[in-house]
C-alpha cells in the first residue's frame, strides 16, 4: 500500500484521523520515520485551507509505530507571516512521533540574497548512476527507487549519497512527498558501522523553498555523520533536486547500537 493509499483509506476523528500504517513501509518494529512524518504533517495541513507553505519541521520519534494510528494536529499560533502547528502520531503503545511544523509565506521587505548550499562535487547524473537492488536495505526499501550518486571510493568516510525517487507520488502534496523521502537514506556513520542496530531521535528539516519541483521525481539525498560517541551520532543533511538546486537541509540524531 503506498501513501497515496493509505491517506484515501483514512477515517476521520476528533482532531484529524486513523490509518494504518502498511507492513511495506515497516522498519523493523516500527514505522519507516519518513512515512509517520508525513501523515503528521498531513493531519497540520488539515488545519487550515490558507497555510502558507511549510518552511521547518521539527521531528521526535519517541516510540514504535504500527498497525492502526491516531494522527491529530493542533494550530498553536496564527501569525501575520508564520503559523505553528503540533502533531502527534499515536499507536496502541502510546506516542510514537511528535512534530511541530512552521509554515511561513515571503516577507517582501526582505532584499537578502545568500544561497550556499552546493551540491556535492562529482556526482554522477540520474540516468548513468548505479541501480541499487530492492532487496538490498529495509523492508520500506521497495517503495524507492535509489541509485549510487558518488562513485565508490576505498576510502571509507561517514557519508552517504543517493538519487533516490518515490514510486508512488501521484496526489501527494509536494511538500508531504518530499518529507516522506528525505529520511531515506541510511545514517552517514553506516560506511563506517556496518549492518547495526539504529534508531532516529529527532530531525530537524529547513525547506529552502515553497514548492518542491524536480525533473523525473529524482531528489539526490546527502547524510554526513560528524559525531559519534557511546552510541549517540549527529549529522548533518540535505537535499537537492536533478538540476542542482538545494531545495532542503536538516539534521539528525540517531542512536547507533553497534
């Protein structure tokens, strides 16, 4: 079942609505964190028909998520430019995720131009890029398409880079689909790990611009682990879509049980 699927499905209740969380997109013993990130900010989008677009996205992920969820999403201020808004997606075991979204329009008065996020040096085009095989990676993997963005290197470094392409997108919001993809990749400190054990904490996703646009749905993805210690690792994020434009960044912490 695929996202687009699974939010026909949804019922509503009392501050948003139930759904399933489908075994395809499972990451172990809970929900891929791309997936219960966008049903959280779908529910925030509900709030209002007139939200600017979204601009930040704050994510904890508390517990497992499965099977069937609460999603429920609440405005916390209506500014004159920003709206805030919280989520919570809740299972039988409690909370699974919180998020707390910022949605913000332009503000004309600003004349500020800084734009230095480039993308990574050499990376190989889309189309002449290395297929990864489904089967390779977690049981969510085959709702992706992913490809080798860099070529492979016997030095090994805490970093990842992939073109990676959501199969099934189509009634998606833009902004919703790209949150359902940028947590895509493994954790940049893998290359140094191997197959562990690792669990998300909290992301943090600046969206650099209004409208998400890509040309063949191709996103090419960028972890870059610079700390890890007694199982804790941060790292640094972004995105660009296949003409070069940075479109998001963030960071993440995640506990790394090997």
């Amino acid at each position: 079942m695929s996202l687009p699927q699974a939010l026909a499905a949804r019922r509503p209740i009392d501050g948003g609505f139930a759904a399933e969380i489908p075994a395809t997109w499972m990451q172990g013993r809970t929900s891929y964190g791309g997936f219960s990130a966008a049903l959280a900010l779908e529910a925030a989008r509900g709030l209002a028909d007139d939200l600017p677009p979204l601009r930040s996205a704050q994510v904890s992920f508390v517990g497992p998520l499965a099977g069937q969820v609460e999603v429920r999403a609440r405005l916390l201020r209506r500014g004159k430019n920003a709206s805030w808004a919280t989520a919570e997606v809740v299972s039988e075991a409690g909370v699974g995720l919180t998020a707390t979204f910022v949605f913000m329009g332009p503000v004309e008065q600003s004349d500020l131009h800084l734009h230095e996020v480039p993308m990574p040096a050499e990376v190989i085009p889309p189309a002449d890029a290395v297929l990864i095989p489904e089967r390779a990676g977690p049981s969510f993997a085959p709702n992706f398409e992913r490809r080798f963005a860099l070529a492979q290197s016997s030095h090994k470094k805490p970093e990842i880079c992939w073109w990676v392409r959501l199969k099934e997108a189509e009634g998606l919001d833009p902004m919703v689909s790209l949150l359902l993809t940028a947590d895509m990749l493994p954790p940049g400190v893998m290359p140094l790990t191997g197959p562990v054990p690792i669990s998300s904490m909290t992301w943090l996703v600046n969206l650099l611009t209004p409208l998400p646009q890509t040309r063949d749905g191709w996103w090419l993805l960028r972890s870059a682990g610079n700390y890890a210690e007694k199982g804790c690792s941060s790292q640094d994020m972004a995105i660009w879509n296949a003409d070069g434009t940075a479109v998001a960044v963030g960071m993440q912490s995640i506990a790394v049980f090997g």
